[in-house]
C-alpha cells in the first residue's frame, strides 16, 4: 500500500495482510520514501493515522486492525508507539524485542485497534491532533520560523489534553 500526501510519495505499507474474510488487516513495515528519510519532522504518528482511518472508512467489514510495527516506522521511539496505540484504544498494546534483527535493541510495539465508536473517536480525535502538527510544521516552514520556535509551539498544543485517551473521554 502506497502512501501519498498529495503529490508527495511518503514510503509503502509492505506487507499490509488481509484476512480471508476481509475483516482483519495487518499492518507490519513503513518503507518510507527518500524524500521522507531527508526530512527532519517524524511523519509516522501521522502515517499510522491516516492508514488506520483510511481502512476503518472505506472497508464496511473491517473488525480490527493489527499492528506489528518494527522501528522502520520510527514513530518518536517505541515508548510513543505503545502511547499512540494507546491512545486510539488499541488492546493488548506491547513492546518485543525482535529477535531477527541485526541491531540490537530493535524492538517491535504490537497491539489490536478493534472498530468500534469509542475507539473510532479515539482514532479522530488522534488524528486531528496529528494533522494539526502537521499544518504547524508547514506553516513555520513557509513562515521562516525556527525550529525551537514551532517545538514550543507544538509543545503547547499537545499539553492542552490531548481530549480522548485510551478510548475513553479525558476529563
């Protein structure tokens, strides 16, 4: 599965393995494209979204997602996959060490994203959020503002509550 920001070519979903049925759908490896690796933002929270939400709305079966996510999706450090699967209401959420790999300290995050309302909410919300980030990287960039100036920025959106947690509304 190919992934595109408009014209922008990001990288490929590969494998990404259905069931027979058509209602489960593994995602395990985010090959990401070279103008992506020379980019200095992380685009794999917002990656994961995106793909997650394009799955839950354009295939009417759908029951769950499953992730098993190397470090090649690179999502700020395992730590931030665990909580960004948290955060859209993915169960059975776990970091591995992965036993194949020739670096060590290569980890796998793991975890099931079931379809559901509460969960579909927790996937939007997450999402809004992502693209927000997005559009600030964006924004600064035609705007010359500097790095550290956009962090703090960022910074100060994502400590206004991110909303939804775990599924469930935060208060």
């Amino acid at each position: 599965m190919e992934v595109h920001d408009r014209e922008t070519f990001l990288g490929t979903l590969d494998p990404v393995s259905v069931s027979r049925d058509g209602t489960e759908v593994l995602i395990q490896r985010f090959i990401p494209s070279a103008f992506l690796k020379k980019e200095k933002r992380n685009f794999g929270p917002l990656v994961l979204l995106e793909v997650t939400t394009y799955l839950a709305e354009q295939f009417q079966g759908l029951q769950a997602v499953s992730y098993l996510l190397s470090r090649e999706i690179e999502l700020h450090g395992d730590g931030m996959q665990v909580a960004l699967l948290q955060a859209i209401g993915a169960e059975a959420v776990a970091i591995s060490p992965r036993p194949d790999s020739e670096t060590p300290g290569n980890f796998v995050v793991q975890g099931v994203w079931a379809y559901n309302e509460r969960n579909l909410a927790a996937l939007c919300h997450c999402l809004e959020r992502e693209r927000a980030i997005y559009r600030q990287w964006d924004a600064a960039v035609e705007t010359g503002q500097s790095i550290a100036v956009l962090r703090d920025r960022l910074r100060q959106l994502l400590a206004r509550g991110s909303g939804v947690r775990g599924g469930e509304a935060a208060d």
